[in-house]
C-alpha cells in the first residue's frame, strides 16, 4: 500500500517490470492521475496492467465522504 500519494504525479517508470507485485493500492490519489491510470485508454495504465489487485481511493472520494458524514476537508487531509 502506497499513502500519502497526493503529490505523486506519476508511477516509476520501471513499475511494469515489477512482476511480483500482486496487490497495488494508492491512497489517496489525485483524481487526474486515476484517470491516467484506467484500463480503457489511461495512459500510465501499462505500467499497473500486470498486477493482479490495483485499488485507489481518489481526493474526490474522500471529499464526498466527508461532505456525507458532515466533516470538514482541510487540504493537508488529502
């Protein structure tokens, strides 16, 4: 599990080439850079498509869950 991911921009370069990598979960992860990763034309998305589980919680996840409960979202919590 990678935190605290909300100044990653990109994934390493040679992440494809970690072949034992079973599991990959970002949190949290800025929206634009989920996009770059979905399977269905997300341009990082070669990088992440060898591994079996990838899940990410986005900042826009955690806002609306935020708004739903009643909290306030400070930006150094996403």
């Amino acid at each position: 599990m990678l935190h605290s991911c909300r100044k990653l921009r990109m994934l390493p370069e040679g992440l494809q080439f970690v072949t034992g990598l079973k599991q990959l979960c970002l949190i949290p992860l800025l929206d634009e850079h989920a996009e770059r990763l979905k399977p269905d034309g997300g341009p990082e998305n070669y990088k992440i498509k060898h591994i079996q589980t990838v899940s990410f919680i986005t900042t826009s996840m955690i806002e609306e869950l935020c708004k739903r409960r009643g909290e306030e979202v400070k930006e150094e919590d996403h």
